[in-house]
C-alpha cells in the first residue's frame, strides 16, 4: 500500500523567510494542478492559500514559464480559477491549457474574472455546460469593472472558505458524474443568442493594457472580445493581428489598417482592420497600453487569397517545392559544365552552361518572391529580430548592385544623413527589401541615368528611418496605381521575373510586415521602417 505525501511535505518545507520561494511555489503548482484524488481537500486548501500567499514574490517571467510548462497536465479547478487572477500572460496559459471535465469548467466559470471568460470563450473544445454558464456571464461582462485594486484582491485573494468549498464540491461533482451523464442545456433568452442572430458588427470601439490585451470595449460583446491579445501574431486558427500589427505595438507606434482576426459569435467573427495609437500616463510618462477602433475591411482591402481558399497559398507552396528540385539539378550541373569540374569543356558550351545557370537562378528568386508573397497574404511570414546599421546597409547594397548598374549604365548614389540609427528589422531582411527595390528601379532606367537614394532618421518617441528613392523618368511619369500594377517593363536577362509591380508590392508588403511602408510620392518613392529606439536627439543633417 503506497501512501502520497508529496503535497504534506511540500507544506511543511514551505516557509515565508524568501529562501526559494519561486522554487517551492512552483513545486506547489506542479502537485496541485495533477489533482490526484487521494490528496486530504484540507491540505489543498492550505496548498492553495500558499500558492497566492506566494504569488507576488514570485517574478511574472517565472510564472508564466511555469504555468506553460502545465500545458495539457493542469487539471485542478481551483488551481485554475487562482492563477486566472494573475496577470494577463498567466491567466491566458493557464485557461487555454488548462484539462478540465465540462462539469468542473461550468462550476468555476461564475467565479472567474471577464478577461478569463474571453480567454475560455477563444477555447474550441468547450462543452454545452460551460457554454450555458459563459452565456449566464454576459451581463455580468457588460457591467462597469471594479477599480483594479478591488478587481485584484476580488479574485486573487477569495477567501479560505470559498477554497474548501470549491474542493470539496469538484470531489462531490466527480462522484455524481459517474453516475449521470450531463444532460444538453437550453440556450434559452440570452445576450449571446441575440449576439449570434444579429448582424455582423462593423465597428468596435477598443482599449488595451500595458502588455497589449484588450480590457474593454464598445459596440460588441465584452467577454467576446476582452481577452484578445494585439501583442502576439495569430497562430493558426486563433484570434489575433498580423506580424505587422504585432511588431507595431512592439515599438510602440500607431496602427493603421493592421490586420486582426477574431473568433467566436458570427457578429464579431472575421477579419477586421484595426487603427489605434498608443496612450501614455500624463504625469509619468508611462506607457499605459492602446485605444482605438477595430472596423471590418473594406473591399479594396479584402486579401487576394479568400479566406474559404487558403489551402490555396500551401499549394503554391507544394508546387514551389517541387519545382525548386529538378531546378537545383539543372543549377548544379550547368556550374559543373562552365566550371569544367569533370575535364574541359568547349567554350560554346560553356557560355550556352551559364547563360542557363543565370536563367535559372532567376527562376528560382523568382520562386522565392512568389512563396514570401504567400507567406505575407496569409500571415504566416515569421521575421526574425534584430538590428541592421545604415554604414552596413549601403555597402552591401553598393557591391550587391555594382554589376547590374555597370552593366545598364546607371549611376547609383546612395547618401545619408549623420548619424542615422540602425533599422530594427535583421540584416538578411533589410539586404533584400532594399535590394528588391534598388534592383527593380535600375532596370528601369535608361542608359546614363542617375539614380539618388537617401537615408535618414526621423527622431522622436517612436523614431522611424526613411528612404528616399528618386525615380527615373519612365517611371516618374506614372501614377501610383500605375507604378504598383506594371508588368515586366523589358524583356532582358536582369529584368524581375514577374514585372516591376509585383516586385514593388512584395517590398511593400515586407515593409508593412515589421511596421513600415512604402510610399510613391512626388515621383520618388520613400520606405519607411521602424528604427532602433536609443534615446538619441539632435541628429545633424549631414550628408557623405
């Protein structure tokens, strides 16, 4: 007969003198969220009065990782409705990987703040009791919240008696589920019924916290979208903005037109646009989270892929796959012919060996652009963070596109203001946007033409660096759309694969994806980027 302690022995060990405590409070998480049935319910009661006691001398970072490491394995109701209460990272790991019966998620869901609620309601695999008592909760969501400081000591600090009470009602609910199967519950006469037969809501007022979770709204139903977090790209099917919203708020700059997806009830399902700025404490100066308005797209801004065709982006995908094979072979013996790795090789046949080599790297960039295009279209482009200096920047540029402009006789000049701050997006990124760009321009240029590029910094809260690219005058003479929907503008061996506009877009929409732009202004075209935020000011204009 084996007996389990772990949970005594954790209680004794467990003192308030801060000698480890961030070691024994996880280690009290770890045996409360197993729920084993043998465990005395007062000694739970205990170890969860010391899991909140401990709570806030536990560093934020530590929890979260923590209550991620549970996924799938926390299965204590009243672990789950405490650590709800904590703060927005927490509570989401918790709720979204919590492993709870229909009946235990029913019974704390009237005890569970209403960002919890939006969290469980952005959950899947809710059953028809927990849907009946998240329904019962919709007035309550709507109601004026408490000041945060009750809000707080409300739900993380409930009382020894409401602890034991949850307990040992979860041990009697255990035992009578057994015996009966829980019955379908009507919806009856509720918000959310209405909410599910109206129409779609265009507009939605919104605010966010400091760590970017939407706290409160107007015009939709808060507990439907209370709880979406803006800071985070989507993953997968879930609610969330794009790359380029969620590298915004990172910099803490405006929104404008970023992509979002939320979940649930069919009035606020969807696609929305979101606009919004960033607010900040009047007397601190701090950084207090976002307002704004979410607005459905309009049809200009429908994405090109339709959402009931997004399979279609993995097919382009697949077929990129497989054409990248066989052109890989094609590339590695044409070097093997004009590099007469296996004996010499006649000249004719080694010119006819690189002019296929060069025909078929462009092909395969080709498929490169083609697959990030996709990527972007349907949010699934992942850019990695780092930074990129300017000096860098232009001399990769200079010996990346020296042959190219030697060969159309095209004279690049590129200059910037001193200092300029280095852009916030990773070398690999920042080469190939400008390279796009500057390349697609130049073949556009007539022979001696001069081409000018300008970098500088627009100093301030959230400093951005500008581009300024002036156009040659084929392509200054157009208009925008124009400029953005040309095809190829020659049929050379350098000129993009697939036409000036598409090239033009794909930089775009990279720029768009880690919070910048592209521009056609004046006949030159600017892109703006977010730079690296180093408190500098006073930037002298000084060229070289």
């Amino acid at each position: 007969m084996r007996f389990d302690d772990r949970l005594e022995t954790t209680l004794r060990q467990a003192d308030d003198d801060g000698i480890g405590l961030p070691t024994k409070w996880q280690q009290l998480v770890y045996i409360l969220a197993q729920n084993p049935s043998g465990f005395d319910p007062a000694a739970v009661a205990s170890g969860l009065q010391k899991v909140r006691q401990f709570m806030d001398m536990v560093p934020a970072t530590v929890r979260e990782q923590c209550v991620r490491a549970l996924s799938g394995r926390l299965r204590s109701a009243p672990l789950l409705l405490l650590l709800s209460g904590d703060i927005p990272a927490v509570a989401a790991a918790a709720v979204s990987g919590a492993r709870l019966s229909d009946t235990e998620w029913a019974d704390i869901v009237p005890h569970m703040s209403t960002r919890a609620h939006g969290f469980l309601r952005n959950r899947r695999d809710i059953g028809p009791m927990t849907m009946h008592a998240l329904r019962s909760c919709y007035s309550a969501d709507f109601a004026l919240a408490l000041n945060k400081s009750a809000a707080e000591t409300a739900v993380r600090a409930p009382k020894v008696l409401q602890i034991r009470d949850i307990v040992d009602r979860i041990e009697i609910l255990r035992v009578e589920r057994e015996q009966h199967d829980p019955a379908e519950i009507p919806a009856g006469a509720s918000i959310e019924h209405v909410v599910l037969s109206a129409e779609p809501i265009d507009e939605i007022r919104f605010e966010t916290d400091e760590y970017g979770t939407i706290s409160s709204v107007e015009g939709a139903p808060a507990g439907a979208v209370v709880g979406v977090d803006i800071a985070e790209p989507a993953f997968d099917a879930g609610p969330g903005p794009d790359a380029y919203g969620a590298a915004a708020f990172r910099q803490k700059m405006p929104l404008e037109n970023a992509r979002l997806r939320l979940c649930g009830a069919p009035a606020i399902a969807g696609d929305w646009r979101i606009n919004a700025a960033p607010f900040f404490e009047p007397a601190s100066g701090r950084f207090k989270g976002y307002r704004g308005i979410l607005r459905r797209p309009n049809l200009a801004e429908v994405a090109h892929i339709p959402e009931g065709d997004m399979h279609d982006a993995e097919n382009i995908e697949q077929l990129l796959h497989e054409l990248r094979t066989p052109l890989g072979a094609i590339i590695g013996f044409s070097e093997i012919i004009e590099q007469q790795l296996f004996g010499p090789v006649t000249e004719e046949y080694r010119t006819i060996a690189g002019n296929i080599l060069h025909d078929a790297q462009r092909l395969l960039s080709g498929f490169d652009d083609l697959s990030t295009a996709a990527k972007i279209e349907t949010g699934t482009y992942v850019t990695q963070v780092g930074s990129t200096d300017c000096d860098w920047l232009s001399l990769r540029l200079t010996d990346r596109l020296r042959e190219l402009s030697d060969a159309l006789h095209v004279t690049l000049n590129l200059v910037h203001a001193h200092p300029v701050r280095p852009f916030a997006l990773d070398n690999h990124l920042a080469e190939r946007l400008f390279s796009r760009l500057l390349s697609a321009v130049i073949i556009g240029c007539e022979a001696g033409e001069i081409l000018d590029g300008r970098f500088r910094t627009e100093p301030g809260l959230n400093a951005v660096n500008r581009f300024v690219l002036s156009l040659p005058k084929k392509l200054a003479d157009m208009d925008e759309s124009e400029l953005f929907g040309s095809g190829p503008l020659d049929e050379s061996h350098d000129a993009p694969l697939l036409g000036l506009g598409f090239s033009l877009r794909l930089v775009r929409s990279l720029a768009r994806n880690v919070g910048g732009d592209l521009r056609f202004y004046n006949q030159a075209l600017i892109v703006s980027l977010p730079a690296v935020s180093d408190g500098r000011t006073g930037l002298m204009d000084e060229e070289r």
